[in-house]
C-alpha cells in the first residue's frame, strides 16, 4: 500500500539562510516503520513528521519523471444483474510537465478500464519525489 511520509529539514537559501522545509514523499510498503526507515536513508538529516496511508491506489507512470505529480479523481460505475448501478471514486497519480500532458496521460488510463470510468477531476500535488 502507498504511504505519504512528510518530513521536516533545514534547507540553506541562495542567500545563505538557514529555513525550514517540509517536504512530502511517497513510498510503496507494508508497514509504516519501512516507510520512516527509508525516508531517514534517503535525507538522514530529516525529522519525519507524519506517515499516513494515502488515499492513491495507483501511480500510472512510475518510471517516469517530467516534472509534476498530478492527483486524478476517478469514478467507476458499475451495473449488477439487477440494473442497479453503483460508484466508487479512487484516485491515481501520474507524473507530467503540464497539466494538459497529465490529463492525455489519465484518458489514456481510463482507456484501460473495463466498466464505465470518468476522470472527475486532475489536481497538481505538492508530491517532491516517489521513493523506490
């Protein structure tokens, strides 16, 4: 399952200042001590400051890397052997150089799907890197 790990370092300016930055990380694992152990690796000098399971379910292009991480809103209606229909929203990730790229690269994800998928909404995140 995906996690968001925010943490907190000091960053030196183009001035020379000393300020603090948070930062927010994704990380695929099982168990939240994981995803502290590998944030500390990657920036030892981090305070990790919140791990949560994120509400991602799937990153589209995970080898990619443009620019931006991009959130997309999906809903995916289904009907049962009644004609009833029934939604589930989830949301997957994509990395892009724009917005118009991120929303090319979602309709083609929605291309994939089997039952009827709309692409509610595409957000930009705050997302800094994708760790591996």
């Amino acid at each position: 399952m995906i996690h968001e790990i925010r943490c907190l370092y000091n960053r030196e300016t183009p001035k020379g200042e000393i300020k603090p930055v948070s930062e927010l990380y994704l990380y695929d694992a099982d168990l939240v001590s994981q995803c502290e152990v590998r944030i500390l690796e990657e920036i030892p000098e981090c305070e990790v400051t919140s791990v949560c399971r994120s509400k991602i379910i799937e990153i589209v292009n995970p080898n990619i890397v443009e620019g931006s991480y991009y959130k997309a809103k999906i809903t995916e209606t289904t009907v049962n052997d009644e004609g009833n229909e029934s939604s589930r929203s989830y949301q997957v990730l994509c990395n892009a150089d724009s917005l118009p790229r991120a929303t090319e690269i979602f309709q083609e994800y929605l291309k994939q799907g089997l039952n009827d998928m709309s692409l509610d909404s595409i957000t930009k995140t705050k997302i800094v890197d994708i760790l591996t």
